[in-house]
C-alpha cells in the first residue's frame, strides 16, 4: 500500500480538470476554426448566387457585345470572359485573384456561369475576397484560445483558494484525531462547522472514539476483574494448604501430597500473573519510560538468576565487560525481558549444560545448549506455543519478550547454531 | 497483640484468623466495609490488613478515614489488584505494606511481626530467639556474643523463620520470599535447601544448638522456640 505515490486530494482533482480543459481546447479550437471558416465560405457563395442572379435579370439581356469592356471597367468584382470552352461553369472556386488594393494576390471565392450575350456564349465571372473573412476567424479563433486559457488558469487558481478554506474543517478534524490517545480516554471535541459532509465525518468519528474508549475500558475492567476473580480463589486455596501444613500428624505421603499441589498452586498463580503482565503490555498500561542502564539492569537480576543456573548445575559465562548501555524503557518490562530470557535459558538447558548471557554494542545475546534440535520457529513466540511437557513453564515466557519487544521496536531473533539455542534482542 | 482482618473471602479470613491465632495474635474479622469502619471506631488495633475491594465500599477510602483520624495503626493491603498504580497509592495514602493475593501466610506473618515491632520498639532494633541476638539496623547476628557472619539470604532466611516461629513454613514461601517478584518464574526450589544447609552450618559452628531449624519432610521448615 505504501508503494502507491500518494497526492493531495486538489492535485488530482485539479489533473482531471486541467486534462479535460486542455483536451478541450485541443478538440473545440481546429472544430471552431473548420466550421466558421464553412459557415462563411457558404454565406459567400450564397451572396455570390445571389449578384448572379441580379446580373442575369436586370442589364445582361440589353448588353450588347461592343459594350462588354465598357461593363468589365467598371465592374471590378464581375467579369464577363469569352468562353474558351474548358472553364467549368456553375461552380464555386477558391483561387488567387490580383488584387488592386493590396496590390497582391489575394484569396478569393469566384463563381463561374455561363450566359448569352446577343446569342453568343460567355462566361460571367463573380468573384469575392475572402482573404479579411480568414483574418477575422483566426483572430477569433486565437480570442477564444486566450479566454479559454484565462478561464482554465482562473479556475486553477480559485480551486487552490477554495481548497484552503473548504477544507479547513477537515484538517482540523484529523489534527484531533492524530491529538487523539486513547490511554487518557479524552474524547476529542471537534470543531462545529457548516459544511454537512464535515459535520457527518464529526458525528461519526466521535462516535467511532467513543466506542473505543468504552472497549478500551471494558477490556481494561475486565483484566482487573479477571485478575481479582482468579486470584482469590487462588489465595484462599493457597492460604488452606499453608493452614493443612501446620498438622502435627500428617504422614509423609500427605507432606508429599501438599507439596506437589503447592507446585501446581504456584504454576497457576504465575500464569495468571503473566497473562495479566501481555494483557497490560497489550493495552500499553507500561508507557512511562526512564534511561535504563542495561548493564546495570543484568547487575541487579544476574546473581539471583546465576545462582538458579547454579543449583541446576548450569554452566555460566557472561560478558557483559564495563560500559554502559543506556536505553529508554519502561523498567518493569525490560527486567521482565531480561528475566524471561534468561530464566528460559535455565529452564530449558541440557543436564550439566552451558548459559551464556553477552552484551554486544546495543545487542543482548543469551545462548543455551539444546536438546538437540532447533525450536519451532513459527509457534516460538506464541502465547503456549511451544508447551514443553517436561518443564513445567507458564508457556507465556518468550511470548511476553516477543510483546514488549514490538512495543519498543526492538528486533528480537532465534537461531540454532551448534547445538546452542540462540536468542538475541537488539535495542533501538 | 489487636489485629483486624478486613476481607470479604470468608474462607480466606477464615484461614489467616486461624493462622494468626496460632501465632498469639488476637484477630478479629469484618466483611464489609461498614462493619469495618464500625470496628475502627470503637476499638484500637495494632495491625490492620485491609482488602481493598470490599462489596460495600473501597477499601482506599476505608485507608483515607483511618488516617483522617491520625490512629497510629500499622495498615497492610491485602489485595488481588496487582497492579502497580494501587500499590503507590496505597502507600502514598498510608499503608505499611501490600501484600497481593494469592500470597503465603508465612509471608504475611512476617510482615505483621516487622510491622508490629516497629511500632513497639522504634528505638529498639534488636530481636532475640533461642540465644541469638540479631541486630536489625546492622543485620548483624550474634550467639554467646560472638558474631554469627551471614549472607544476606541467609540473614532474610533467618529472619523469616524467627518471624512464624513454631509454624512450618513451606519451601514455596521461602523460595518466594527470598527470590521477590522472580520467584514465580523458576520451579526449581533447591535453592532454599542450600541456603538453609549453610544457615544451619554457620550455626551449627558458632556452637548454637542446631535443633532450633526442623526439616519437614522437604516440604517445609521451623524454628522451633
């Protein structure tokens, strides 16, 4: 979608105008030209009949042959031509005929007819310049061209203008919406306008917000409510177990009996503390952000971390060396982070297996040996994605890396590599 | 010793006033907010636990009315909201401490054995069990006069057992209370088996009698008083 070039809304609108005016103008111009230049031949034509007739009936039939030259002197647009026997007659020709004014050879439009003078034949030539008729349509041709043109520019120009002014309510519109979080559950106020179109996006934007904010608190109740629902039960089932081992009598199959439901008492109560930890990272409750020394941070967690790898006979090697690493990050989520990865890597370590935790310019890098084959890519990150039957985990680990990675933009990627399970985030 | 439980979980109040009985505590219990805020009046408590939803009313303002009346109660929040915003401003109103549910009472009993010592002796910071003198300001631990060098898990290990003495406390607990908020992420809990085996070492060479610790079948253990 992104590849797609966008362009303002009055640009493309605008293209379409200007394309159509242009070709427009392309086609109305030559057509305009064409048809008066038609229309007007067609007028002279018709006035050239009509001097025909005018000559035929009044004069001719008394013109005796001796006075033709006489008639020719003074008939400067009429002639009367012997006939030589090859001039087509009753027809309309355009030629060049000398002119005594401009003294040139002007364009004209001349009909030929044929007549009789005292029983002789002769040829009456009528003729008409034409050459002001094509000055006055080309100067007409290039007006219209020029009013065209100003009119197109003109309407270019008004339509910037207007754009402005039309579209200042929507523009205020989407600076509300961007303004917009949906974190502090503020319902924008629009601004009240007179187009209706604005005033419906309004309506149904806030509309639109206003159910979001309600899902958003809904979803938002419904965490904590879920949250209390199961951890009371939770807590009064823990609490008995606690009173349970305070008999005098018990046996030691029953101590075992207590104990193993304390381990399952315990899973429970850690995956419902991480579900309700991707519930809040998932509604972006964890946004205030400090500087975070990552080195600093991996001081804190590393000895009580070290000292599990310890009892679960794990070999350590961490480099971490002197310099800092300083981040933006909210701290709960980046010590989760730094928690679940490591933790991971001791829980799901080869017996007398090797952990190494490496900090790398801006990369953390914790390795574990494997079991023997790589993990499945697609499911790793999922929510009880990659449940292992052996150890007893939330199931909820990598996917709570996974999210708070997204939420920082930070890239988190897995490898298998010599038997190594591999696991490397890279801050920023 | 006064402690009013304020929970509407009628089995959970039910297993933290047993609990605290046993422990020489006198616990009285209110389920609703009314109930509650009748009890403050009429009597003074040394201890509060205060859930902090109650069917009837919010157990912050329940925090709020307490310290209007400037009563010098201990308050410890017992709560299922987790979440961070209502443990600061909880504390911030005039809590002691939250405690967020589920949680062992073991925990809860050590923090009612800090919360209550610390009002009593302010001055004093010195605890005393089965010949061991411990020092709380310095975490300093000594028997016969000598000191007794700890880790500081073994010294929060220690303490944690003195705090719910005569009680078995369970390896859960421990684990959870030595490791705070990482505990849940591990299910390994031989960690708490090795620091009670040096504990009970260091002891043991300092020449205190070594009963005082009782194993529990690996499910738990006690100080024995």
């Amino acid at each position: 979608m992104d590849r797609i070039k966008k362009r303002k809304l009055l640009s493309k609108t605008l293209s379409y105008y200007v394309v159509f005016g242009i070709l427009l103008l392309l086609i109305a111009l030559p057509f305009y030209y064409f048809y008066y230049q038609r229309y007007y031949i067609h007028e002279i034509d018709e006035y050239l009949l009509g001097q025909k007739d005018e000559v035929c009936k009044k004069g001719l039939n008394t013109l005796r042959v001796d006075e033709i030259p006489l008639w020719n002197k003074f008939n400067i647009d009429k002639k009367i031509l012997p006939d030589d026997g090859q001039t087509e007659t009753s027809r309309f020709v355009t030629s060049e005929c000398y002119d005594e004014h401009e003294k040139e050879n002007i364009s004209c439009r001349i009909l030929y007819s044929r007549i009789k003078i005292e029983g002789k034949d002769y040829i009456l030539s009528i003729h008409l310049s034409i050459y002001e008729a094509k000055k006055i349509i080309q100067f007409g041709t290039i007006l219209h061209l020029i009013f065209f043109s100003i009119l197109l520019i003109g309407f270019v120009i008004i339509t910037h203008l207007l754009y402005k002014k039309l579209w200042r309510p929507f523009y205020q519109t989407l600076s509300e919406i961007r303004r917009f979080n949906i974190r502090n559950s503020e319902i924008p106020v629009f601004h009240a306008n007179n187009v209706r179109e604005f005033s419906q996006l309004n309506k149904a934007v806030e509309i639109l917000i206003a159910n979001s904010v309600q899902a958003y608190k809904i979803q938002k109740e419904f965490t904590e409510n879920a949250s209390h629902e199961m951890q009371t039960p939770l807590a009064v089932f823990q609490s008995k177990l606690d009173i349970m081992l305070q008999q005098q009598d018990l046996s030691e199959s029953q101590m075992q009996i207590i104990q193993s439901l304390y381990e399952a008492t315990s899973r429970l109560t850690r995956m419902n503390k991480n579900l309700l930890l991707l519930a809040k990272i998932d509604n972006l409750q964890f946004l205030d952000t400090q500087d975070l020394n990552v080195v600093e941070i991996l001081d804190n967690l590393l000895p009580f971390l070290l000292e599990q790898a310890e009892a679960n006979h794990i070999t350590t090697t961490i480099k971490t060396g002197n310099k800092s690493l300083m981040i933006q990050a909210n701290r709960t989520l980046l010590e989760s982070l730094v928690n679940n990865l490591i933790t991971n890597a001791i829980k799901h370590n080869a017996p007398n297996g090797n952990l190494s935790v490496e900090l790398e310019q801006n990369k953390l890098v914790v390795c574990n040996t494997g079991t023997g084959k790589s993990l499945n890519r697609k499911m790793l990150f999922h929510r009880f994605g990659q449940m292992n039957e052996k150890v007893k985990g939330s199931g909820l680990g990598l996917a709570i890396v996974k999210q708070i990675c997204v939420q920082y933009g930070w890239d988190i990627a897995y490898d298998y590599e010599n038997g190594m399970h591999r696991f490397s985030v890279v801050f920023g | 010793m006064k402690i009013l439980l304020i929970e509407d979980e009628a089995e959970l109040a039910q297993s933290i006033v047993e609990y605290l009985s046993k422990q020489d505590y006198l616990c009285e219990h209110a389920a609703t907010y009314n109930n509650a805020i009748e009890r403050i009046t009429l009597y003074d408590y040394d201890c509060i636990l205060l859930d902090l939803m109650l069917p009837d009313g919010d157990g912050l303002s329940l925090l709020e009315t307490l310290k209007k009346e400037k009563k010098k109660t201990g308050v410890i929040i017992i709560s299922a909201k987790g979440s961070l915003d209502d443990r600061i401003k909880g504390i911030h109103i005039g809590a002691d401490d939250y405690l967020s549910k589920p949680f062992h009472m073991s925990e809860l009993g050590v923090r009612i054995y800090a919360l209550i010592r610390r009002a009593q002796y302010s001055s004093n910071n010195i605890i005393t069990s089965n010949g061991l003198t411990i020092n709380l300001l310095s975490k300093e631990v000594f028997f016969n006069e000598e000191e007794v060098v700890l880790t500081k898990k073994e010294f929060d290990l220690l303490l944690f057992l003195i705090g719910n003495k005569n009680r078995v406390v369970s390896k859960n607990a421990l684990a959870e209370h030595l490791s705070g908020d990482m505990a849940d992420m591990l299910d390994n809990q031989d960690f708490v088996y090795a620091h009670i085996k040096n504990l009970k070492g260091k002891l043991y060479k300092a020449g205190h009698n070594n009963d005082s610790i009782k194993t529990i079948y690996g499910v738990g253990y006690k100080w024995i008083e």
